[in-house]
C-alpha cells in the first residue's frame, strides 16, 4: 500500500514503542512529518531518529499524557513548529492485569489515566485545532479487551470501552468540520506491553511464558497473532481521502478474534 501524506504532520502518542512506532514509521514513510510523544525521553529520541532517516521531519517530545498540561503544551509545540497538526494516533496505553479484589488501587487509577483520560486530553486539544480548519483525522487505539472482557481484565476493558465510546461520540461532534474520529480495535501483537502481560500471567519462567502465550494465541480464528504493520496499514488507510466516510466506528484487526 502507498500513500501520499507529504506535508502533512502526525502526532503519535506512545509513539516510542510498538504499534505507535509502527504507525509512525508508515507515517513517515507516506511522507508525513511525525512528532513523537511518549512517556520515555529515550525512546522518543530513537524513533524521531528513525523518522527522520526515512527523510521526514520528526520531533521527540516526551509527554506524560495523564497530565493535561503537558499533552496542551504539546500541542502548542506542534502547532509553533509546523502550524498544524492534520492525523493524531492515540496509542499510549498500560495494561495491568489483576483479578479485581487483588488488584492494586494504583494500578487501577494508572489504567484509567493513561488510557482513558490520557486518550480524552489529546482528542480535546487535537479537535480544538482540527475543527475549525476543517481538517482532520483522528485514530485511538481500543483493543479487543473493549468486546471480549475476559477475567482478570476487567479494568483494562473497561478504560478500553470508553475509549471506544469516546470515539463514537467524538466522530458524530466533529462530524460537520470534516474531522473523522475512529478507533481501531487490535488482538493479539507481541510488543512490549505483551511481553509486560507475559510477565504478569506467567513470570520469568521461558517455558511457563511459551505455554500462556499459546494458550492466548489459540483462539484466534486465522491461528496467528497481528504484526504492529497490520494495525499501522489500518491506522493510516483512515488518515487517507478515501476512509472520508468513516467516522466514530471501532475496527477489529484482530484475526477474526471478534466481531
Ligand atoms: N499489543 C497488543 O496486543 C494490543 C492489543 C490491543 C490493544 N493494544 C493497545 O495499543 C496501544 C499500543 O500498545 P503497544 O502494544 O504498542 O504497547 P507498548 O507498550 O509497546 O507501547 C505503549 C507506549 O505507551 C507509552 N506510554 C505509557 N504510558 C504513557 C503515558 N502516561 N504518557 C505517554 N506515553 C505513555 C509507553 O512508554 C510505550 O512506549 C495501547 O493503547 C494498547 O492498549 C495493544
């Protein structure tokens, strides 16, 4: 797939790792400038880097997106330096899994503010700069913990459905300004944060990590976990003109896992 994004500007949160990485990378690739925002400077910095070898311009700008402070002047940043922002991809996200008696209270308040308010401050300041310029393309990013709400998950699954919901409601507000507003509902992809849940599930054990990883893996319809390009090709496919009528919809890209 080819797209053609040159002059426009991305902002990626969780931008530093995983699908966000991916997402930045196709960005780039498709001749988009990419600002990086992730929680960890190092991380920025080793993915703007890898944007800009792509010939694109890039900046590295670690954010803690619970803060809305920090996700407002982020904004500011961009809009200084590139005078706009045209797509924003919502990836930064926690998944701490716990059965809820045990699960600690910290955890739990960590979860709803990466995710839930971390995703709703930049949708706020992103629509405040999209919408009257009549241009934009919002993708957060659910999971299919939003549909399948299995046990041990009920928190993450939680935050995971409101953002599906936020998203919904978002597309219809923006509807008339020409912004679309979706989310993407990712399976199964072994990034870091899986690697964090293997820790969570299974320990350090090798063998014990293997075993809970094909016992998750096995219920995916088409047998195989995602690669982060298959939740990038998605993620930009609804920056394009051509996903102009797709707004406020949740989209698996999870194998079939769910529907
Ligand atoms: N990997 C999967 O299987 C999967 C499945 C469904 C949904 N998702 C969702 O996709 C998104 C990306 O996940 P991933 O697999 O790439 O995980 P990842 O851990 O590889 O990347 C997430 C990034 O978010 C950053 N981050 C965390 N807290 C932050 C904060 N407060 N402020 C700024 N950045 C912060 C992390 O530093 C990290 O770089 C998440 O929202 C996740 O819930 C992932």
């Amino acid at each position: 797939m080819e797209f053609n994004f040159k002059g426009k500007k991305a902002l990626v949160t969780g931008g530093g790792s995983g699908l966000g990485r991916e997402c930045a990378l196709l960005f780039a690739k498709s001749g988009a400038d990419v600002l990086i925002a992730d929680l960890l400077p190092e991380r920025c910095e080793k993915v703007a880097a890898e944007v800009r070898a792509l010939g694109v311009e890039s900046i590295a700008y670690p954010v803690d997106v619970t803060n809305y402070d920090q996700v407002a002047a982020m904004y500011k940043k961009i809009v200084d330096e590139w005078g706009t922002v045209d797509f924003v991809v919502n990836s930064a996200g926690v998944c701490l899994t716990e059965e809820l008696t045990t699960q600690k209270l910290s955890d739990i308040n960590l979860s709803i503010d990466v995710n839930i308010k971390g995703t709703i401050y930049s949708c706020r300041e992103a629509l405040a700069i999209m919408r009257p310029k009549k241009f934009g393309k919002i993708v957060n990013m659910s999971s299919i913990a939003a549909k399948s709400c299995l046990g041990g998950f009920s928190v993450y699954s939680a935050t995971k459905a409101a953002v599906l919901a936020a998203t919904a409601s978002l597309g219809r507000e923006a509807a008339l300004d020409n912004v679309t507003v979706n989310c993407i509902c990712p399976g199964i992809i072994k990034t870091s944060m899986w690697e964090e849940i293997l820790d969570q599930l299974a320990g350090s054990d090798p063998a014990k990590r293997d075993e809970v990883w094909k016992e998750w893996t096995k219920g995916i319809p088409n047998g195989k976990p995602q690669d982060p390009i298959d939740i990038a090709y998605m993620t930009i496919f609804l920056c394009t003109e051509e996903a102009r009528y797709i707004t406020s919809q949740n989209i698996g890209v999870d194998g079939g896992y769910t529907f």
